[in-house]
C-alpha cells in the first residue's frame, strides 16, 4: 500500500470545478484533465445531474475552476434531459455573466450532444472526435468528454457465455483507450457513468472484489455493486460512487410550468463517496439537487 503522503497528492494536470464548493473540496479541486473518472450510481441518484453540471463548469475560465472550454455529451440514455440542461444553463448564465458579454451565445452553444445508440456506433463516434477537437471553429475548444452511460450500451449486446465475455472485455480496453488517447493528447477531461446492480454474494464466498467492488457500497438501504465487473474496473483511472437516502434535507418550492402552481418539493441527501483514485484518499460529503443544480450539505 502506498503512504498516505503519495495518495493526497495532487495530478499536475487541470482540474474541473463541480460548481459545488462541497464536492469541489472532496475532491480536492474537481475532476482531474488527463484521465478517466467513472461516476457509479442507481438510477435517480444524480449522476446525469452532476455530468449536465460539469458540461457547463467547463466553460469557466481556468482561473475560476473551469477548463474555458465546450464539452461533447455522449448519450445513451433516452431521451436526453434538454428541459433540465436549458433550466441549469440560465442560472449558470445569471451566475456567470461576464463569460458572455461580448459574444451573442449562451451555455448551451458550447455543450454538444450526440447520442449513442450501441458500441459499434460509439466506436464510429470515437473515431471522428479528434478531427472534431481539431478543426472545430466554435469559441471554446472541446475540454471535456462525458458518456452518459456505458452500462446502457452493454445491457443487451453480449450473452453471459465465455465468448461474449471476452468480446465484452475487449470493448471495454478499446473504449478506454481511445479515452484515455483524447485525454491525454487534447488535456481534456473525460468523466463516464456507471449503473449498479444488487450484490449477491458468490457461492464460494468470496468479497466483491472479483467484480471490482473495493468496498461495500449501500444505496437506498441496499447494498449494490458497480455494474460491468473488474475488467470495466481496471479501465477507469478513478472511481466515485453516488448514494442517496430517504431523508429529506429541506423543501423547496417550485413552480409547475403546465398549471401555473406552485408546487412543494422535497430534497433527498446524496452522499459522494471516493472509491479509489490514484491521487485521492478515501473521502466523502453530503448534497442534494436543487433547482439551480447542486448544492453541499453540511
């Protein structure tokens, strides 16, 4: 195990603010360039909600925690949230006028989505990115990468037999790979959800571990396991893990845009846990996702 002294250490490389102060301090500065990071969570946990988030953060100048540049959103979860991206994006216009002033654009200019039907096209997609970070002529370069999910894309391609599952693994190197190639060659920063499945423990006894679980992992009063297994595992430089609970921080009163009303609802806490980082240690913090995005708990 290496001293405690060498995980807290910090890459060298950029980092991407969460727009979170709380986050941001957990993960001591945001989302590194240069790497791979993997959000896990059940579904309605955040996941979505933090990588719309992060789209726009990266527009941020460097100096304010952001990368001054655009992202390219992959997703393979239908249908896109575009109600949610345009709701966050006019609040982080009125936060962040300046970015803005002197060009006749809005956030959502410089957030790029394509959607993903299966791996065959994502690996058509992969192939064009870096003409696209290359030749394109918007105002902010491509920074940031999310694939929302890569468990979406494997949910019914690939049998459970031997074959399959060594093509699967296969897919997983070269998605990785090519990832990993962009990151490291553009300094951009890629971040890849993740789903879950209930655990069940083996016949044989044995831990999570063989299926890339370094610890026990509980959400919604069950315990859960990264979906994918240990070959996806040992593809993604860092792990983080997103859990919610039942209890209710605080109300928040909205308005419903089809009746006018005014509507009240809860906020559940979400906890965002470390799972392992080559610069991290272990860590953890409380928030919950309002209507302008998310927000620490203390």
């Amino acid at each position: 195990m290496k001293p405690r002294s060498l995980l807290s250490q910090s890459p060298t490389s950029l980092k991407l603010t969460t727009g979170c102060e709380t986050l941001d301090e957990c993960l001591r500065g945001g989302f590194p360039c240069d790497s791979l990071t993997e959000i896990v969570a059940e579904s309605g946990c955040g996941k979505t909600q933090l990588c719309l988030q992060l789209s726009l953060c990266a527009q941020l100048p460097i100096s304010n925690g952001g990368l001054d540049g655009s992202a390219l959103y992959l997703h393979s979860e239908f249908p896109f949230p575009f109600r949610r991206l345009h709701q966050l994006s006019r609040s982080f216009h009125l936060s962040n006028p300046s970015i803005y002033a002197d060009h006749n654009d809005n956030p959502c200019d410089h957030v790029f989505i394509q959607n993903v039907h299966s791996v065959d096209h994502l690996f058509d997609v992969m192939s064009k990115i870096e003409s696209f970070v290359t030749n394109s002529k918007t105002r902010l370069p491509l920074k940031l990468i999310v694939l929302d999910s890569v468990a979406a894309l494997f949910r019914s391609e690939f049998e459970n037999t031997p074959s399959d599952l060594r093509k699967r693994a296969s897919c997983f190197f070269k998605i990785s790979g090519k990832l990993k190639q962009l990151a490291n060659k553009f300094g951009l920063a890629v971040v890849i959800t993740n789903q879950v499945t209930d655990f069940v423990e083996s016949s044989d006894g044995l831990s999570g571990l063989r299926i890339g679980n370094l610890r026990c992992l509980y959400s919604s009063g069950r315990r859960v396991v990264p979906a994918l297994g240990l070959a996806w595992a040992n593809c993604v430089n860092s792990r983080v893990f997103i859990s919610r609970s039942d209890d209710i921080v605080c109300q928040e009163r909205r308005d419903d845009d089809e009746s006018g009303s005014s509507l009240v609802s809860g906020r559940a806490r979400r906890r965002l846990d470390i799972v392992f980082s080559p610069h991290l240690p272990p860590s953890s913090c409380e928030f919950m996702i309002t209507r302008d995005g998310i927000c620490g708990v203390r």
